[in-house]
C-alpha cells in the first residue's frame, strides 16, 4: 500500500509500528560519507554508531547536519557532533559539518551544497544514513526526493530509549512521538512534500 493511501489519526498501533519500522534494514555496504542529521539527543544515540561505523571502515568521512541550537548548548547540533566525535577519536579532517538546517528537508538541501564542495556530488555513490528508528522513514524517503538519483542509501537505524519497535506502546512520551511521526509522514507524502512508497501494511 502507498503512504498516501493512509489516512492520519486512523491507524492501528500494528500499522503505526509497520509504518515507521519495517525493512529498514542495513544492507552493510561500504558509502562514501556517513550521514548523521542532528537532534536534541544525536550526541547520546546517533553519534556513537557513526563513530562505530567509520571506525569500522564503512565511510571515510562523516557529515552532521544541524543547525538547531537546543537550551543549555552554545553550538549548533552539528557544531557540537564534531566535537564530541573528535573527542572519540575521528579526525577532523574527516568531518564534514552542515549548520544552517532547521529540520528534516533542510538537513538534505543543506547538506548538499556540502558534499558538493567537498566531496564533488559526482563523486558520491552511497550515503551510510544514522538516525533514529522513528526518524528514519521520513529521512530515508527526504534523502530519495532530494539527492541525485544516482546517490544510493545504507540505514543505519539507533534506537532511543523510549520509541524503540516494541517500547513504544508502553510508554505515554513513545506513543504521542509515534502517532505524531506517523501522521507527519502520511501528511508530507499527501502534501507532495517527500515521494510516496509502498510499505507493508496489515488490514
């Protein structure tokens, strides 16, 4: 079934987990860059699997995207990404830094203009994505309407501690972030923002 095919506020919690968890698998390829867009909580989640991968020889560089400055930091989330991925050990001629965005679509447009400029868009074949498992659908189809057709994706899903595939039921914060990505994706697609796609839904 197409995302456009759904309508907000009337999913089940079956759907919703299917919706925003299903096959998003990492096919374990090798990419040119490793793609991390920033959040409130990038630093506790998404960096350290950056840090991992690259360590692992995945990508030979790592761009942070992110120009939100959250209460109590001084820098924008990329900004604060790099520093805390040098103090892990990554060079900082391998880091690349993206801090203009504001959310999700800026997070591509944005981050394009860098790689261009230092990588050369030509250049690259495959990103190695890192985001959170609620986050990355939305993410994963933002990157397939922006970027070049000939750019390819590995998801790398994280997850949080309260809007993991099987927490999230539980919990009253996992449930209201749920149903509010799951609407925002359904009503992106409808509003022509980011493509559609077939996912796999039950009746």
């Amino acid at each position: 079934m197409k995302i456009s095919q759904l309508q907000t506020g009337k999913l089940t919690d079956v759907q919703m987990t299917e919706l925003l968890y299903n096959n998003l698998v990492d096919d374990h390829q090798k990419g040119d860059c490793i793609f991390v867009p920033g959040s409130s909580q990038a630093v506790l989640y998404r960096l350290p699997k950056a840090v991992e991968l690259y360590k692992n020889g995945r990508a030979k560089k790592i761009l942070f995207s992110g120009g939100v400055v959250w209460d109590g930091n001084v820098v924008s989330e990329a900004e604060l990404l790099r520093s805390k991925a040098i103090e892990m050990g990554i060079p900082d001629e391998d880091i690349l830094v993206e801090k203009v965005s504001l959310h999700t679509k800026e997070n591509v447009l944005a981050s394009l203009l860098v790689l261009d400029r230092e990588l050369g868009l030509h250049n690259i074949n495959r990103l190695i994505v890192v985001t959170a498992s609620i986050h990355m659908r939305r993410m994963y189809l933002s990157l397939k309407t922006f970027m070049p057709p000939w750019i390819s994706f590995s998801l790398c899903v994280v997850d949080d501690k309260t809007t993991t595939r099987e927490n999230w039921l539980h919990n009253s914060y996992g449930r209201k972030r749920v149903e509010a990505e799951a609407n925002k994706l359904i009503n992106y697609v409808k509003l022509g923002y980011i493509m559609d796609e077939n996912v796999d839904i039950s009746n």
